[in-house]
C-alpha cells in the first residue's frame, strides 16, 4: 500500500492530530489587529518549555541551524575565543559553524559515544584567568551518537571557576523532551527547533536567550540582520515580527505547547525516558550495543545503535524503508554504516515503540544479523509492562 | 500524550494519508455541470473492486446497514420464503432486519466459530423444488467471530439444484480485502461499506446488484423510496444522485479505489493474508485459540480471540485503550467478555500489525494473562521473515 | 487558476474553518469506553438548535431524505391519510414520497412561489372532525423557490380545530438559520440534514421527534428497519449508535453546534435576515423579481431569482460557474431555466454575499441581461451600510 | 460568525486548495533514500518560474527576508560600493539591511509613488569608469506603494555602461505573478519567497543566482553559514539540504508550481493584469487616486490607495477587518494613515477581487469616505465583462 512512511527518525516527528490540525488553515494577516493577541501569549508560554523566567525566547523563520548562527552572530565579536567539544555530527557542525564565522574556536575532540568533558572544560575554565574564553558550548543531546550531556555540571564548573563566559546550550533534541533548565543551568543561549520534542513540521527555529546575552548583543560587531536580536526584540514586543513569520507553525505551536504544559514537563521527561529504556532493554535483548559509552551516556530521545561487523546500518535504514514503510536515522559522518538510529522522541507511546522495534527487527534480520525474533520487543514490553505507567507517574506528581 | 487512539478495530480502519488529503477541502455543487465527469468513472471504476462488469454498484449516503435493507426492500416481496445462516452478531443482525421488512427467513443456527452451512443450504435447496426460496443470504466474513465462508460454494450448491433464488452476500468486511469475486459467484446483491477495505469514514454503503436483482426490482413491491434502486439509477445514469451525496467521501473514494486498483486486487489479497497470517502465529504463540473453528474459516481480515477462562476481555480491550491509546475489537453478543479482536484490514503493513500485536500483549499481561513478553510479535516477525514479502508477490504477478 | 468554486448554492453551504479542522482526522472506533462522553452531550446540545426540550433528535447517517422517511415510517400506518402541500421541487418530493411509502396524500397544490396555505389547512382540519388525518406536513422552506412558510400559523390552525394530527416539517434549510421553534410549535417530526445551516459536509439526517411521535411510533405498522426509531432510541440512550456512525461529521457536528450557540441563536437569525435583505435589495436594483410572490414568503436562507423572458436561467449558472467558479443554484423542475438561486445560508458575512452579487451580476451580463454594472452590489452595500451590523444587534441583545 | 478572514493583503496570498490538501501531511524523513526523487525535479522545475534555465534557485528555510541577506552575504565583501534606490519601505530595509552588511550603499531616495530611477542608474553606472560599484540592487515590485519598476531597462543600463556589476532583484511579490525573466534580463540575484505569487504559507525563501552570482561567492568574504551558497549547492546538488528543511512546504510547492505551470506563465500574468485592473477602475470610480505616481509605475500585485485628508487609512483597515473580516494591507511607514493596500496576487479569480472591493467600500463608507455604495465594484464589473476573459487569452495563446 503506498503512502508516507512510519517515522522514527530522531527528528522530525510524529505530529500529534490536534497539532495538524491547527495547521490545516487558510494563511491570516501577520498585520492584523489582533496578531499580537495571539503572539504575547505565545512568546509567554514557549519560555515555560525552556523553563526560563528571566529570559526570553526568539522564534524565527528557520531550521534550528539558524537558531545556532543568531546565537553566535548576535552576542560575539570576530575572533573571540570560545570553548567547544565535538564529539558526533552536530556539535561537530556547531564547531565548524563557529569558525566560519570567525570565531577562535578551542575544540576539544571527544571519543563519539561520549559528550560535554566536563573535567577538562572545568580545568580550561579555572586555567582562563584573563577570562579569553567568551562563550562556552555544549551540545545537550548529541542526535547523531545518542548522548546526553550534564549541562548543570559546566554551569558548576564555570560558577567554580568564577567564569564569566556565555553557556551556549544545543537543545535541539532535548528541550521540550528531556529535563532542561534554562534558568536554573544559567544557560545564556539555548538553541531548539519546531520539528523535535516541539512535534511540529521543521521550519521554526528557538532561541532562549538569557538577559545576559540580551546585554551582550548590544557591544557585539558581528554582522547580522535577518537574525538580529534588536529587529526581533522591538517588533516581539508588540506582539509582531520583523518579517512575515510563518503563522501556521505558530498556530500549531500554539497547540503543541498547550499539549505539553497539559501533560506537565516532569510527566512529558518521565515519558521519554520510560520509552527509551524499552529501547535499550530491546538493543540489549538483541546483543547489541548503543553508541552510546555508558549508561549515563544515554540519551531519552535518540538510541544509535551499533550493527556487528560486517552488517552496512545504511542496509538495514534502506530495507526498512523500502520493505517496512519505516524511517530510521542512518548513521552520519563517522558512524556511517555502523549505527542506525531509532528516535523516541515527541509524541509516542508503547505501541508506537513497540512498531519501531519491531520494524528494526524485521530489518535487522532481513540485512542478516542474527537475532531472535520478538526478543526484541519482547525486552520492551517487559519493561513497560513491570515499571509503572507514565499516567501513573503523572497522577502521583 | 493526548490525542487519538491507535486503530485495530475491523473497521473503521486506518485512512491512507492521500485519502485524507483528497477528503480535507470545501463543499461543492452536486448539481454542477461537471459532476458527471467526476461521478460517471467512479461508477465505473467501483465495480472493478466488486468484480463486476455485468451489475452496477449503488452508492447510498448511509452505513452498511442501509445497504442491507436496501437489497432486500428493493428485490423481494413481503411474505418471501428465503434461506439465511446465523453464526455471529452480523449474520443474527441481517436475520433480525429480514424478519422485521417482513420475509419468511429460515434462519439455520451455526456454532459462532464456524460459518456458512453450505451443506444444509444444498440440501435444503435440493429439497425446495416449488423454489419457494426466493434469496439465500450469506455473510461472507462475519465481523465478530472472524469467520470467511465459501460464497463459491453457496454458489455451486445453487447451480446443483437448478435453483433461482437470489444470491444476497454481506460482503462489509470482506470486499477490497478478501477475493470477491461478484460475477463469477453470481451475487445477486452484494453489501459493503467505506469504512473496511475501501480505506475511508463511515457514511457511504455500497450495494452491488446484478441484472437479475434488478429485475427483480421491477417487480418488487416492499415499500422504499430512499433506497430505491428506480430512483438512484435514474440519477446516477446521468451522474447525479437522487438526493444531495455526500461530496466529500465521493472525493475520498476516488482516491482509494485508485490505491487498490494501482495495488492490483491480487496483492491486496496476498497482503491481507500475509498480514493475517502474522496474527494467527502470534496468537498461537500466546497459547490462546482464535474463535473460528478451523483453519478454513479463519478470517483474513479480522482474528477474534478467545482469552482463557476467568479473564474478562473487554478488560483486555478497556486496558489496552486506556493505557496505550489502541483500538481493539470487544467481543460482541454472545462472545462478550470472551473475545477481543484484532482488526487487520485496510491500510496496514507489518510494522503497524506487530504495533498491535504488541499492545495486545501489554493489554493481556496487564490484565493478568500469562503469556511470554514478545512471544506474539516474535512470532509474527518470524513469519514476516520466512515469507515473501507482498511486494515480492506482486513484482512476480 | 484551477480549483474549486466558490459555493454559493443553497446546501451544501461553506464549511467554517474550525469544522473543517475538526474533521480532519483519522478514524475512530465508535465503541470506545469514552465514545459516549462525546456523544451523550452532543445529542443533548443538537436539541437546542432544534429549539426543544421535550423532544429527542436522531442523527442518522443519511441525507435528509432519510430523515423524512423515518419521520414516515415509524409514525404512520399504511393508508394514513395525511395533508400536505406542493409549490416547489422539495415538498413536490416529499409528497412524492408519502404516496409511494403507502400514505393517502391529500397534497394541495399552491402556485410556486407562494408557501404553505395555512387557510385551506384550517378549513380541511376543522372539517376533519373524524381526525382522519393523521399527519399535517409543511415544508417550512422551500428550497427550491426561496419561500418560506408560517409553521406557528399552522400550528394554531390545529389547535382551534382541536385536532390530534401530528404535525412533520421539513426544516431541511431553516432549522439553524431561520427561528424554528419545534417545542413551541408543537412539532413533531422535524427533518433536516447536516449541509445547510450546519455548515457540515452531507451525510447526516437530522430528525427531531416529539414524545407524542416517539409514543405513535409503539403502534406504527410501517416496515422499518435502518430508520427505526426503536432500535436509535436503544443505543443513543446509552451513547452509541446501533451501525457504525460517521465519527468525522459527528465530530464535525460538534464544533458547528459550538459556533452556532456561542454566536447566539436570535444573532446567527438576525445575520440571514440582513445578509437576505442585502440580496433583495439587488434584486430589486437589478429590476429583477423573486420567485417568491410576496414580501411575507421571502426566504433568508435562498433566493430563487427569475431571469428576464428569454433568457435561460441555465445558462446563468453555467455561465457563473465556468467563467467566474462561482456555483449558484440551478431552477428546478417547474421553474427550470426561468430562476437561478443564491444561497445566503450558514457560514457567511456581508464580503462572501457581496462577492456572490458581483459575480451573478457578471453572469447576467454575459448572458445577456441589461442591468446596471454594480447596481445589485451597490444596493446591497448601501443596505449594510445603512443597518445595524448584526454584531451590534448581537451586542445588545 | 467567528473564524479566519477573507486575505486581501499583498501577501500572504490565499492557498489553492489542492496546495492546501498537499501540505495536510505527517513528517517525513528529509534524508530517505526517496527524498532526492522529489526534490531534484522541485529544484529544476522553480527555475522555470524564475525564467532561468543558465542559474539555480536556492529554497531557504526562511522568509525572503533571509533570501535578501543570503545575495549579499555570499556574494558581496565588506565595504564593497553598492547603488540602490529607495521608494517604499521594503526597498528601504533592503537599503537598511546593506549598509548593517557593511555594504557601501549609495542609495537614491525617490518619491514614493515612482521605481527605480533607470536614467539616474544609468548616469550613474556610465559615470562608474573604475567599476567601484559591484553591485546594483532594484524593487521589482514594492509592495508597500504598488509600484513596479523596469528591470530590462536597468539591464540596458548596464550595458550600455559596460558596467560589470551583479544585478539584484527583490522579485517578491512580482515573481510568479508579474513577468520576471531572470536570464533575459540578466538578473544575477532574484529574491522571492513562498507566500505571495507561489500561494503557499509563509516559511520558504527563494534565491535565484546566476553562474556569476555563484562564481562570485566563490571569493566573496563576507561571514556566512546558514545562507551559504557552498553548503546548500553541496546537499541539494545531490537532493538534500544543509539542515532538516520543510518539507510539508516543499510539498506545497510541488503543487504550487505544477498549478502555475499548467495555467501557463502568461496566463498567469495576463489573469493578474486583468484582475488588477479591475481594481484600478474602482479606484478611479472611487474617485480615490493610486499611490503609483503614473500608469507605467502600477502594479498588478498590489494597489495602494491613497484615502481622502481627514481620513486615517488605519481606521478604513481596522472597520474592514473587525466588522467585514477582511484584512486589507495597511499603510506602512511614510505612507501610515495615508493609504490602504488591496492585494491582487496568487490564486484569485474576478469573483474574489470583487468582493475585496465590496468589502473595501463598505469600510470606507463606514470610516466617512463618501463614495457611492457600488460604483467601485461596478466599474470592475464593467471591465471585466467588456475584456477578454483571461481563459479566452489562455485558450488563444
């Protein structure tokens, strides 16, 4: 039967009905009299998902790719020094954006499968007496390898050494899926995007910007205009943007944060990580390894799972998608051909984990890796079946 | 999450997103001069899915219920002698309209797990050489016990005794999904409706009649008039209906008899079969029996599943909805509280088959069923592995 | 540029944004534990666009020609005498109906363009004295001359005759637009259907009943299955239907039902008039004439307007719809090529119904009728203009 | 009746219904092995609506605003002479945007209600003997004023002065409306974005380049990554992107495009012109004037017209939306409370400008302006019935 496919990439996601529907809608007048009745509020409520009070959240018309270069454009001078880590496709993108756009970028390359190294940006930091460093960056979740990062951990280690640098933070796989805190982490930029934990098309990208970085953007000499804070900042007051914005993603925003403040953060947090423990129950089940270092390594939106040797991962994504109608993550850049990626991410339950399982099965075997069928999601549903539902949970907080 | 449920019932079934797409636009004029240029195809076109070429296909706003009463109101007489079979909650219901419009129904009683009586009806037709039976009515696959019977069968016993009685099949759950072939078989009246194998909302039955039925009509002197046969062939000759149709599932069919059509029946088959098949192993893994009798009954389209004594399945399915948003089939009638279903029909491949075979082992191990996690899905997996995949079989037709 | 038309015939009508939305969904199983918590209030809020709170409205899935069958059907005996009256193409139909349904129609015959002749209903009640007649049917709006009829007025003719009759009215394109009050009246069969004021696609078959229709339906002989108000009442009691019901327009019905009660019965009837009234005051400007004869018979849900002596009406309407994509209505029967129809119904502001005037205005002048470029229009605005915008009635009512 | 309002704002444009339905989709995954089947043919098949077949068109994630920064960026160096013009607030902020580039704009400030200024350039660029300038810049269409402006003449210009430098072209709201040839006319940078003529919701933006354009970026200096030429040629040279695009609107513009190509480019801006002129005459019946200067500066996208002194512009759009719901353009920067803007552009037929009008009228009246109540409509009438239909081009062409 044709038709779109099954989606468990890491990114887009599944969009919820209520969300789609919002979105199948005549275009409106980004000048109307009423446009700011409907954009105060918003700008409001999307900080609630950022968990920022102090800040403020800038949405532009752009994949979260942009969101990274306004952070950079808006709050940095060319040459500035900025302390970085790569340790998977994205932050090595970040990395090389940071050059490109003049930076002095101290990279600090980590094994993928691990992330942020806490310990040497801690000693770099303590070592940084003239404070050379102006930005420190950190990829929260890592979507090509599958690793979270300690985000708190860098704000102790900048507050122990007394730094004043910026925290940069890349959520764009964690924030609105896995616990983050942009107040509380003191993070001064956070980078999200539309199509992640937020469930909507791609086409908007996040930036949570803290009054320090706010402070920031007025001395910097960076050139920029599309992404400008000032432009932004001046038409958001009034409830209006510098450009015509793309209202219907913000009318499905709209709905897709009321879904998420309706499930409250901490319910939405224990979903994603009940989700992907059944993951990882089942990748253990199968007798193969995450990507991902250690436990504390591993991310509750994004599993890359490593394939034996002599299995193509890329072998297993294209007969999934051909044979299963089922979208997994290829493996990028170095991992390549050796991990595939199941994403559980945004809105997803059970069953819908239990087909992306079952899906990767099928794969898996028809690519020739020897693997029981159902051990899989047989793993999975033990583990759903024995720790208490997410409802539960939700009804206990 | 909030949001709507996954889908397993025997329908409604699963819409394909193109049909959705083709559903989602305004209203238009039914009465425009280029409405036959879009009706007068789908006339056509619909009675390749019936396998058709000498009858016409009505299409009534209404359920497949209205069809029911449609075949019969419109064909027999008040007083009618015909011959039916009863074995599930569909065949008792079309028994209970017979009596109701008025017929003579000979009702044969048949264990719910089996399916038409083809001997019985050869006999009794045999015997029946005044032909005082006017039709035989047959349920070609009874929904609530997931029982397929032998409509060529019924067919041939006709055949053998010289008899002229209408042949009336209920083909609700069984046409665009399971071989029905309307002329071979000579089927007088052939029941469906959109919300099974034709992909698409309630609100649209289908009666097949034959030229035989049509005559008949002529004749015909129960009361109707909103399912009169007279007044939607005078309308639809010249692509309009009698009354206002409803536009929009016009729209949809279109696009979903195309889907089929670009399929080829054939595969459609094989792929429900091989869908079905993928349930029947993993309800066998489960140590759980289905409700038809033996393998010659059971249904492509739909399994009915007998949950061991003391456990209620309408928990099963009430679990199952409740904790993991899928929509399960609850035992209906007499079966109640003893069988749950699993709808596989429509717009379904592997993927979504194994999803429901998984939330049917959380449902059935929360409600205190012993079975082992994943030995269902496994099971299925397994078969979906050893087996060619419909694709393949199509590429070879 | 391709596409659709813009409707302005009378039903179906423009669906609202909101409905539109609301129906853009995937299915749903229509036995679901929550299924009743949808539709229990549903059924309890379709009754105040009914206007009543004695009675019970049935939602079948059906045109509303289904809905005036069941109206017959589960009241009336074979023979019945009933009164009804003829002056368009749908109480034409409905008579039509009634004989051919077993009924003794007693139809008086009124010249098209007037309505229900409420004096010689009188005069055969009062006459009547053996209260033969069982049933006295008015089409409160005929749809196809724009005449709309004083149902009130045919009430008291009952009451003064003391006569028992029940009373059935074809509400199709009034209730929801025009003040119908079924309990105030005395109604007790009252038909209409999902495409006209409801602002739904077709498919669903309103019928209101009084407890006085629900007590006859006890004795009534008619055959009836599908409709049958026995087997609706049953499962409606407890929140289901006794077919697989179409959950998109019920869903749809929802929001519908919303938007008519929040803007305000008295308000949504104060917009037709207006919006009518814009209509004849182009009419009038154009030195055209209604079908209607008199003022008192002038629909505010469709005007059938005639054309010119030789000029074809149908060669307005094609004219319209090719060249402009603009679908108005077609005459009908009696009146065909002599009127064209707007309609004024449902989802529609001063802008829609001015675009509607222009393009008749382009039509009529293609096919060749002297009128003044922008003399309907201009009337209809210096009307709007004039009157109280019905937002304001709204606000102080 | 609450809901959306009718759009008559010069962008965004309404949304065909068959682009509508084609964006009514769940997520897809951007780096399936498929994605290239469907995009290597989007990207050659835009090319056309750019007349371009020796360049390439970029898709941004963005809205044209980025598209702006995206010419400059890539192709233009710090401090590098630039000669621009300024006549409406968009050429302004692309002038603004220059000089926050580090661009040495040379801008030439025109009256509002006039275009580029051909005989200034070409003094300009002949006085230009040491090529300083690198490149030049030109509104097609400014929206703000409605006023279009002669690319070809600037071209001549710069060729008659030999002159070497780029020639960019902000074609937003003329491209896919307005005739546009990129390659005739030389264009090197050609601006648009998705929300005017290609009738899709707001979100992408669109550069044409040309080879010199492209060879230009290869030594060009200017800090760029989000827009980079390198990285988006690289990805989409082999059908993907840089970053997760939209694809539900690349989808739409899939349909968008196949419309405007079915219907013919000169057809499409026929149809424009003739809608516009409609327009035009209402205004001159008005007695109101355009804010173009003179008929060769009228645009067949936007009109901007001029309201009486005494009369707030803002209050004529604020009654028109708030009591009709129809959003009018409002009068930006200079011209704020001195005009009102009627979009004509996209997917729009005579029955829709009409109403535009209507609804124009009506606000006007309200707001004071005294005109008689039709004569604007009418004098569109008048046109559109006494010209060929744009069909009868069509069908001629």
């Amino acid at each position: 039967m044709p038709g779109y496919t099954h989606l468990f990439t890491p990114g887009p996601t599944n969009i919820p009905e209520v969300v789609r529907q919002s979105m199948n809608l005549p275009m409106e007048d980004m000048r109307s009299p009423t446009f700011p009745d409907f954009t105060l509020p918003l700008f409001a409520d999307i900080k609630k998902i950022f968990q920022t009070e102090t800040g403020r959240v800038f949405i532009y018309p752009s994949s979260g790719t942009g969101a990274w270069e306004a952070a950079i454009t808006n709050t940095l001078n060319p040459g500035d020094k900025v302390l970085m880590s790569r340790f998977g496709q994205f932050s090595h993108l970040w990395a090389d954006m940071a050059a490109r756009l003049g930076l002095d970028a101290e990279v600090i390359d980590v094994e993928w499968g691990a992330g942020v190294p806490v310990e040497a940006y801690a000693s770099r930091l303590a070592a940084d007496k003239g404070h050379a460093i102006k930005a420190v960056f950190c990829c929260h979740n890592e979507t090509a390898t599958g690793v979270t990062s300690d985000i708190a951990a860098v704000r102790v280690a900048l507050d122990d050494a007394g730094h004043p640098a910026l925290l940069f933070v890349d959520g764009v796989s964690s924030i609105g899926s896995i616990d983050f805190r942009m107040d509380e982490w003191g993070v001064d930029c956070a980078v999200s995007g539309s199509q992640k934990g937020f469930m909507l098309p791609t086409g908007l990208g996040f930036l949570g910007v803290s009054q320090k970085a706010l402070h920031a953007s007025k001395a910097a000499t960076m050139r920029r205009c599309y992404f400008s804070f000032d432009d932004i900042s001046r038409a958001n007051d009034s409830g209006y943007f510098p450009y015509t914005p793309p209202t219907q993603l913000l009318r499905g925003l709209r709905v897709s944060i009321d879904l998420l403040l309706a499930e409250g953060l901490p319910n939405v947090f224990a979903r994603h990580r009940r989700l992907a423990e059944g993951v990882r129950k089942a990748v253990d089940a199968w007798g193969l390894k995450l990507c991902a270092k250690e436990a504390k390594w591993q991310s509750d939106t994004v599993s890359a799972i490593v394939v034996p040797d002599g299995i193509d991962s890329a072998e297993v994504v294209r007969r999934a998608y051909h044979r299963y109608q089922i979208s997994l993550g290829v493996g990028l850049a170095k991992v390549a051909g050796r991990v595939f990626r199941i994403g559980h991410m945004g809105s997803l339950n059970e069953v819908m984990v239990c087909g992306a399982i079952a899906g990767a099965e099928l794969a898996l075997i028809d690519a020739g890796v020897a693997i029981k069928p159902g051990s899989g999601v047989g793993a999975a549903i033990e583990h759903f079946s024995l720790t208490p539902h997410h409802a539960a949970l939700a009804a206990a907080a």
